[in-house]
C-alpha cells in the first residue's frame, strides 16, 4: 500500500468516526429543567481550573505526541498542542455566549452545570485537534498511524482526566 492510499484511508477513517460520532451527539436527547436555577455549592467553577487541567492536559499530550511517534520537533510539537487546546478548550465557551439567555460571560459560568468537559467536548476535541495536530507534525514522524492514535489515545485520555477533576473539584444542585 502506498503512502497515499494509506492517507486516504486514514482521511476516509476520520471522516467515517467524525460523522459517527457528530450522529450520536444529535440522537441523544439532553435533559431539560425548566424553571430551574443551578447553585454551585463549591467556590470553583469548571471555568476557575481550567488554567491548572489546560496545562496538565497540554503537558500530557505534548509528551505522548513528541515521544510515542517520535516527531523529534518539541517546540513545533508544544506549539501546535498549545494552539489545538486553546482551541478546543474555548470554543464550548464561546459558543454558549452565542446562547441569548446568557448576554454576559460572567453568566455564562454561574447559570448552569457547565460542566464544559463531556461526550459532546471529546468529539469537539477530536474535530479540532486531530487536523491540526495530524496536519502540522505528519512530516516529522515515521509512522503517521502511531501519530494519529497518539493523538487520539491522549485526547481520549487528557478528556477524561479532565471530567473527572472538574466533577471532583466543582459540584452544585438545581434548584
């Protein structure tokens, strides 16, 4: 098999599991509490650590990147995850202030369990950071397969890490 058959099959793939993935997110039903107000009974907010868990995960992934497929290119390889995480950690944010409900950002973070880390953030995740990430250090590598399921593997990883602390560290009731 040829170098570009095995890319086209790698695309072929990623396009197949993305659009798998984004049917799941619109079958599953979301659950709706109406004339309900959520209390956080902690001090932090999802929003409050994300600084510390951002840098936890990006330092996880920078490690699993640059060592298991060896790109050899640590800063190129800290920069493009420092990008793709930005990205990917901002965009939930972003995209609830588009939400009428919330005119504020401040309100954004007090209105509801915003746990911002969920199904819906891992295939977020994967939709920005797989191209990028793959795109920017597929030259850098021997096997670009290893560096796809690195990506994939620490992605899935760093997320779940992520959900954990976040529900650990943050909690709150509807009222």
């Amino acid at each position: 098999m040829s170098i570009r058959q095995s890319e086209n099959r790698i695309q072929f793939n990623i396009t197949r599991v993305v659009m798998i993935a984004g049917f799941i997110l619109f079958v599953i039903p979301q659950t709706v509490f109406a004339d309900s107000s959520w209390i956080w009974l902690t001090d932090y907010r999802p929003f409050d650590i994300l600084l510390p868990v951002a840098l936890a995960t990006i330092v996880i992934e920078v490690l699993s990147i640059w060592l298991i497929p060896h790109t050899g290119k640590l800063i190129k390889t800290s920069v493009a995850m420092i990008l793709a995480n930005a990205a990917s950690f901002l965009l939930p944010y972003a995209l609830l202030l588009e939400d009428p409900v919330y005119p504020r950002f401040d309100d954004v973070l007090n209105a509801g369990p915003n746990y911002i880390v969920g199904f819906g953030f891992v295939v977020l995740t994967l939709l920005i950071e797989i191209p990028v990430i793959y795109n920017l250090l597929k030259k850098h590598v021997d096997s670009r397969k290893k560096l796809l399921w690195s990506i994939i593997g620490s992605n899935i990883v760093t997320t779940a890490m992520v959900a954990v602390i976040e529900r650990m560290v943050t909690d709150g009731y509807w009222v």
